[in-house]
C-alpha cells in the first residue's frame, strides 16, 4: 500500500464487498490498518513510514460515508513527508518542511517524529449494473491536521474526486482508478495539482477470496521531482459473514516512490 491510502487492489476487493450490501439495510464498519514503507527516494539516508489508520464506515443503499482518523511515525531526514496519497520528496533538503525550521534534522542524519495524521472524510456513490460490475465515484477531503513542524504532513487541506471501477464479474476482473487531486497550498510552498490512475486485474480464488496484482501513477505534487509509478499486489479473504482481511505490497519504480513497502487491514460490518 501507499503510506497515507489503500492499494488500488485493495479498494477493488472492498468495493466487491459493498455490493453486496446495495439495496439492505444501512450498514456500518470499522477497518484497522497497518502500513509500512521504506525508501531512499533519491536521499542518502532511508526513510521509514508507519500509517496505522482506524476507519469508520456507514453504507446506505448505493452511498458510503467514510472517516479515517490516523497515527502516523516517520523516520528520516525531513525531506520525504507524507502527503495526500503517497509522500512529498523534495529534492533540495533545504527545501523540505523539517530543513525549513521544524524539528532539528540534516541532510545525512535521521530523526523520527510520531503523532495524529491528517484525518480523511469520504463520500461515494456506487453503481452496479446488472453485468456485476462495480463502480464508485467518491469525493474525498484530507485534513490538514497532522503536525507540519514534526514533518507529519503539509498541514494543509487536500481535495481529490476519483472513480473506481471492477470490470465484469467472472473469475479474472479488470479494475481501474483515475481521479484528481488538488493540494492546498501553504508554508511558502507550492505544490502542483496532479491526475492519479491505477489499473489492474483481480482474481477469484475460491468462496470468499481474490487477489490482484496493479500499477499505479500519481503525478508530481512538488516541482523538480518525479511523479509516482509503483506495482503493486494484494490478497483479501473473508474471515467470516461480516468480518474479511487484507494484505498487500508494492515496489516503486521511481524516486518519489518507496523501495518497498507492506500492509495488512483487518474490517468488521455490523
């Protein structure tokens, strides 16, 4: 997974399962996450993400409403932050928001910072044809409440619309993203309003099981640096009636992406 969002993959899984639920009574949820990410992203040091998001969930009919509240921990030298989707690298140390006056850091040393992330608000209205195709177009607000000074994120409000699609409903699926995001400005800094996509397919394997394997793009959200391309695979399975889980991984392919990174997510309906 991305640091500060679900793999593509893994939204196509979650997207099969809420269509099950258009039409029934409303129901609510509750998913508990685990990702970790690291990468050089063209540095000399390493830099370690941990997101460990809660998100609460309400499905009606074909609407969902989602909040995702997180802790977050960074280690590194204050020129990779989280940001909107996947992080902010800046390629002159200088310029990045702990280089610029927060907590103490160098360009070849490594401090670690931990507290709230940016909360996320979500809103998606799904449409399901009668072929058992899904799809979900959602807006999304990302809030900026993680702590800028610590290198936590931008502090400032993010805004994106996205649509995701699963194609069919046989036993290999193709699914899509393609969205747009627009970052908020702030701290003397400019950051670039960019398209995101992913593509790939999804395979049943059996009751209650599916992988799939990705790729994905988001463009450069600060100038002079690459824009993300990374692939990406997952594997969810149903634990239960109403409870399923998820792992996935992704290797980036470019220096705003992570060398490597892995995440679980456990979720519950009621």
């Amino acid at each position: 997974m991305t640091n500060c969002n679900k793999v593509a993959g893994a939204l196509a899984a979650l997207a099969i399962s809420l269509a099950g639920t258009a039409g029934a009574a409303p129901q609510a949820g509750i998913s508990l996450g685990y990702d970790y990410s690291s990468g050089e992203y063209g540095q000399n040091v390493t830099t370690e993400i941990e997101y460990l998001p809660v998100s609460m969930s309400l499905t009606e009919g074909s609407w969902r409403a989602e909040l995702i509240v997180p802790w977050i921990r960074v280690t590194g030298n204050g020129s990779v932050v989280p940001g909107p989707g996947s992080p902010m690298v800046f390629d002159n140390f200088n310029a990045g928001l702990l280089g610029g006056g927060g907590a103490p850091a160098s360009a070849t040393s490594t401090i670690t910072s931990s507290g709230m992330g940016d909360v996320i608000a979500e809103l998606g209205y799904a449409v399901m044809p009668a072929d058992g195709s899904f799809y979900e177009l959602t807006g999304s607000v990302k809030f900026g409440t993680a702590d800028e000074n610590e290198g936590l994120g931008t502090g400032e409000n993010d805004y994106s619309l996205r649509l995701d699609g699963v194609v069919g409903s046989g036993a290999v699926m193709p699914y899509f993203t393609v969205g747009y995001l627009v970052t908020g400005d702030g701290g003397g800094f400019d950051y670039r309003d960019v398209p995101f996509a992913s593509a790939g397919l999804m395979f049943r394997m059996g009751e209650g099981a599916s992988a799939g394997l990705g790729y994905d793009y988001r463009g450069a959200t600060v100038r002079g640096s690459d824009g993300q391309q990374q692939a990406s695979a997952f594997f969810a399975w149903r634990l239960g009636p109403a409870v399923s889980a998820s792992v996935s991984g992704l290797i980036g392919f470019t220096d705003s992406s992570p060398d490597y990174g892995l995440g679980a997510e456990l979720s519950t309906r009621f």
